[in-house]
C-alpha cells in the first residue's frame, strides 16, 4: 500500500512536469500568436497608408489633368502653326524662283 502511494505521488508529479510544459508550450504559441497580430496590424496600417498615398496620387493626377491637357492643345497648335509657317516658306521660296525666272525670260 506504501509502495502504491509513492508510486501515485510519482505520477502525480510527472503529470505535474507535463502540464507546466504544456503551459510553457501554450505561452509560447500565445506569445507569437501576439506578435503575429502586431505583424499584421503594422502590415495593414502600411498596406493602408500607401493606399492612402496613391487615392491622394490619384486625385491630384484628376486635378492637373485639365492643365495637362490645354498644355498639350496649345503645344499642338504651335507645333502645327510652325509646321504651317515652314511650309507657306517653301512655297514662297518656289514662288520666288519662278517670279526670278520669268523675269529673267523677259530681259
């Protein structure tokens, strides 16, 4: 009967050595579950900050659009009044020539 005490005692503490490492073990897992969160929160907050950067991106692109636009009509209309003005000189040119040959047909 002794004997069986001791023997139940020494269950008794081996359960005991078990249930602390379950705890331990249990602790842990909290405890990266924990930093897995902050992970993640710091994650999202950066994932929403940039999403924040590019609406505020994006509403300023919608916003220099028209700006951007009559720049490049009126870069256009230069481009094509330059291109107008070379070709109204070349026809001068040949105009010239011709006016020089007549004239020079008629001395």
């Amino acid at each position: 009967n002794n004997n069986n005490n001791s023997n139940n005692s020494g269950d008794a503490v081996e359960q005991m050595r078990l249930v602390d490492k379950l705890k331990q073990r249990l602790e842990a897992m909290e405890m990266r579950e924990h930093r897995l969160n902050k992970d993640v929160v710091v994650a999202l907050n950066a994932a929403n900050d940039e999403e924040a950067e590019l609406q505020r991106r994006l509403v300023r692109f919608h916003e220099e659009l028209p700006r951007f636009r009559s720049e490049l009509r009126r870069e256009m209309k230069q481009a094509m009044l330059r291109f107008v003005r070379a070709q109204i000189r070349q026809q001068q040119h040949v105009i010239d020539r011709w006016h020089q040959c007549a004239l020079n047909s008629f001395m």
